[in-house]
C-alpha cells in the first residue's frame, strides 16, 4: 500500500468486489478495508461490496511496516 499512499499521495483506496467473492472480501477485510456500501447489479448484474481504505487507517495499520511507532 505504500505506492498508492506514499508515492502516489492518494487520501483513500476503493474497491468494488463482487458480492459472492468472499476470498476478495476477507483480503480486504484483513488489510483494514471497511464495507461502505453494496453497488446494486455493477458486475453483468450481480451486486457488489464497495470497500474503501482511508490513509489516516493505514497509518495505525499493523500491516503498515513505514508507520512511524
């Protein structure tokens, strides 16, 4: 995540996952992503779970190892 936040200088990450992929969701999930909302028929009509990952929550991230301690 360091490209995104750091080089990039981006203030959040989304993600749109399909809702039956719960291998993506648990990947998410276990890197501080938070459910945001559900996308209504995104994917060729199936739902999908927006994620999204503010900075300010990557920063405390134990899976952040450039935080500052």
């Amino acid at each position: 995540m360091r490209y995104p936040f750091i080089d990039l200088g981006c203030k959040r990450i989304s993600a749109a996952i399909p809702k039956k992929n719960r291998r993506a969701q648990e990947f998410h999930w276990r890197f501080g992503f938070k459910h945001e909302g559900t996308l209504r028929r995104y994917f060729d009509g199936q739902d999908a779970m927006l994620f999204g990952l503010l900075k300010s929550d990557w920063d405390k991230s134990p899976f952040n190892i450039h935080r500052s301690t």
